[in-house]
C-alpha cells in the first residue's frame, strides 16, 4: 500500500515538473549535454511528461483497488490529478507547438 503512494507521488511529481519547467530544462540540456537544438528535449519531455500522467492515472486506479481508500483521501487524490495533469499537460502541448511554429 505505502510503495503505490509512493510510487504514484513520484511520478505524478515528476510528470508536473517535466510538463511546467520542460523549457528551461530543454536549454539547460542543450548547453550542458549533447548540444542539439532546444525543441528537440523539449518535445522529448513534453511526451515523456504526458505518458507519465497516463502512468500516474493507472498508478490511482491500481491503488483504489487494492485499498478501499477512505472517501476523502480518494476524492482528494482524484482532485488534483484532474486539476494539474490536464493543464500541465496542455500547457506543456502548447509550449511545444509554439516552438516548432
């Protein structure tokens, strides 16, 4: 029970901070490591923080069926991945196409 939260907090983390900090990371990985165009890491992040939403989502429904979780932790859970997964990932969807043009 305790690894799921975990597991599913830590990609749900991650996904956030690849879909809403994907630009500044994409030049920082274009100066610091192989030197390729920015939107190329970016698009590469945009994906990778979308599936991993997708991820998180499986991740909420494997834990609501292994626990009865209580009514308020689940409600509360399902609050926020219905919140920040969709903007993040719309934002992270409308950064990148900004950038290819």
């Amino acid at each position: 029970m305790r690894n799921n939260q975990i597991s599913l907090i830590v990609v749900f983390l991650l996904a956030t901070v690849l879909c809403f900090f994907g630009q500044e990371t994409a030049y920082f990985l274009s100066e610091n490591s192989v030197p390729i165009h920015p939107v190329y890491y970016l698009t590469g992040m945009t994906v990778l923080g979308i599936f991993l939403y997708l991820i998180a989502g499986f991740l909420l429904l494997r834990l609501f069926k292994k626990q009865g979780a209580a009514e308020k932790s689940r409600m509360f859970y399902l609050l926020i991945f219905f919140i920040v997964a969709p903007s993040a990932s719309a934002w992270a969807f409308f950064v990148t196409v900004m950038w290819w043009g």
